[in-house]
C-alpha cells in the first residue's frame, strides 16, 4: 500500500510541475519513479523532505524570473528540469532511502538530511542570491564576478543558502514527529540541516570555481556553463572536461551528507 501510495502522490505533484513547465518529460517521469521510491522504501519522513525541497525550489526559480531570465542563459540548467538535474538532486537520497529500507540505521537518515539541505541551500542560494544588487565575489580569489557566474558568492545568497539549509532541518524535524519517529531536541536538527546544507553549498561553489567545465562565449566574452550562447558555439576555457554541473552537484551532495552524519552523531539525534 505505501508503494501505491506513493506512486499517486508522486505522480500528481510530478505531473502538475511538468503542467506548470516546472518539470520536463523526462524530469516528470524521474520525479514520480523518485517519489515512489521516497514512500514505499520510507516513510512520510523521507517524501515529505523530498517534496519540501521540490516545492520550495519551483517556487523561487519563478520568484522576479523576470530579473533572472538573462542570467539563466549561462546556467546548464534552468527551472525547468529534466531527469538529468532531477537525479542529481534526488539521486543520493534514493539511494539512501533504498539503503535504510535494506539495512536500517540512523546513519542514512543523518545523511539524507545532509544531502537534501545541501542541494536545498545550493538552489536557494542560487535563485535569491542572482537577486543580490552588489556583485558576487570568487570563493577562491574573491574577485568580482559577473552575477550568476559559477564559483560566486555572496552575502544574500550566503543568507538563502543557510535559511534553506534550516528549512530542511525542520521540516525533517516535523515529518519525524508525524511518522512516530522517536527523536530528541529540534535544535539539534536545525543546526545539521544547516551546517551541511551550508557545507555542501560551499563545496559546490568551490568545485565551481576550480574544477567544473566551463565555456567563454565567443560574442560577449561571459563565461557560462553551456555549450552555445548569443547563438553561437561556445569554447572551453578551464576545468575538467568530465566535470559537469551535476556531477558537481553531486558530488557536494555528498560532502553535504558526510558532515550531517559526523553532526548527527555528536547531537546524538
């Protein structure tokens, strides 16, 4: 019954974002393999984040998309997601739904809320920081850049990225409450739903800024993360050929993760 379950739930929510151009076809059909996968192997703990993540995100990458709309050109990818960006978001935290569902611990929980506040602080950062009126600055040099370059920070979406981070922490805090979970304080879970998510948010930005493929535009000389702007091809000018956004994206996932799992052990959650 909880695999039917949540085939309906996902199904409905996967099928009004790709109703909304939120979601792609392919990103529709990942969506609902995913939320399904979310319930019938977990609980409401593990979709409800999940779901948390998804409609809290949609919901920014609309907010003043008018202001965004230039920026959103040199991304890789945009608001509207396929099964590629859907994976990389979600991916790590199937697997550890799959992984407690098989061998349960509460070091795979401890890790789902580090990877879902890293990829929640990530994209928060993103869709409020770009909305930042002073220029973002390199996380390694600290130079100027161009807003919505890859690598940049700034203190707005610095602020986002920590918010986003403490939203799942106490959203995972709520669920565990609703599905009978025995749990301690509520602080302790803010504080890693933050932490991580800030961690692996920093580590994104970092891996952004020295080892993701990037491209220069041959028109307007902007560095970007996609293969053709202003019409025309672009040319690679550094990072590793093999290094792509979502790679990057998963691979702070993961860092994200690993710090939830030290915090969750010495807040003993």
């Amino acid at each position: 019954m909880d695999w039917i379950i949540g085939a309906v739930c996902a199904s409905l929510v996967a099928g009004a974002a790709y109703a909304k151009k939120s979601l792609t076809l392919s990103g529709c059909a990942a969506a609902i393999l995913m939320g399904t996968i979310y319930y019938g192997a977990g609980n409401l703990l593990w979709f409800g984040t999940l779901l948390l993540f998804f409609i809290t995100s949609t919901l920014l990458s609309r907010f003043r998309k008018d202001r965004k709309q230039e920026m959103e050109k040199s991304y890789a990818k945009t608001g509207n997601r396929d099964a590629g960006q859907v994976m990389a978001n979600g991916g790590i935290g199937m697997l550890l739904c799959l992984a407690n569902w098989f061998i349960p611990h509460p070091a795979w929980l401890y890790a789902f809320i580090g990877v879902m506040g890293t990829v929640t602080s990530d994209t928060w950062a993103t869709e409020i920081g770009s909305l930042s009126r002073k220029p973002p600055r390199s996380v390694l040099t600290w130079k100027v850049l161009t807003p919505g370059a890859s690598g940049g920070v700034s203190l707005l979406g610095s602020f986002a990225a920590a918010l986003g981070g403490a939203v799942i922490g106490t959203g995972a805090f709520v669920f565990t409450w609703f599905s009978g979970i025995e749990q301690s304080g509520w602080f302790g879970w803010i504080l890693v739903g933050l932490i991580s998510g800030l961690a692996g948010a920093f580590a994104d930005s970092y891996l952004g800024a020295s080892v993701q493929k990037m491209y220069r535009c041959t028109v307007c000389g902007r560095e970007v993360e996609v293969h053709e702007h202003c019409g025309e091809p672009t040319k690679q000018v550094r990072g590793w050929s093999w290094m792509s956004n979502d790679l990057v994206n998963v691979l702070s996932s993961v860092i994200g993760g690993c710090t939830a799992i030290g915090l969750g052990i010495i807040f003993a959650l």
